[in-house]
C-alpha cells in the first residue's frame, strides 16, 4: 500500500506573484509551517513559463518548501 503525503504545498497565482503555504495534515488536523510569496522576475512570468518554473523552483528551495505534491489555484 503507498504511503499518503502528509504535507502539501498551496501555490495561489496572480499575474505578479505566487502566495506559497506548506501545510501539514497529521491526525486529521492541518496546520501551516511556512509561507512566502514568491514575485515574478522581470523576464519570468507566465507568458514564459518555463523561466517562471525555474524561478520558481529555486525559490522554493531557498524557502525550504519540502513537499512533492501541491495543490494549485
């Protein structure tokens, strides 16, 4: 049987930025252990998404954002 992910990351996307939450579920409760809000470069935005997708990677990264599924909106 496969293992649930227990935590997520929520990505809510603006024309400018992206609002990022990491969000725990353990024993049916949920809470949130970070969040940023990563702003586009001026040459990554989603007219370009594979600059944006890097971008946003790194960022991640460099928030320590650790979950592999998200959920996006």
């Amino acid at each position: 049987m496969m293992k649930r992910s227990t935590s997520f990351l929520g990505l809510a996307f603006t024309d400018q930025s992206v609002a990022c939450a990491e969000v725990n579920l353990a024993g049916g409760r949920r809470s949130v252990r970070r969040t940023a809000t990563f702003t586009f470069p001026a040459d990554a935005t989603l007219r370009a998404p594979a600059v944006a997708g890097t971008a946003l990677s790194a960022f991640r990264g460099d928030h320590k954002f650790t979950p592999t599924h998200a959920i996006v909106g």
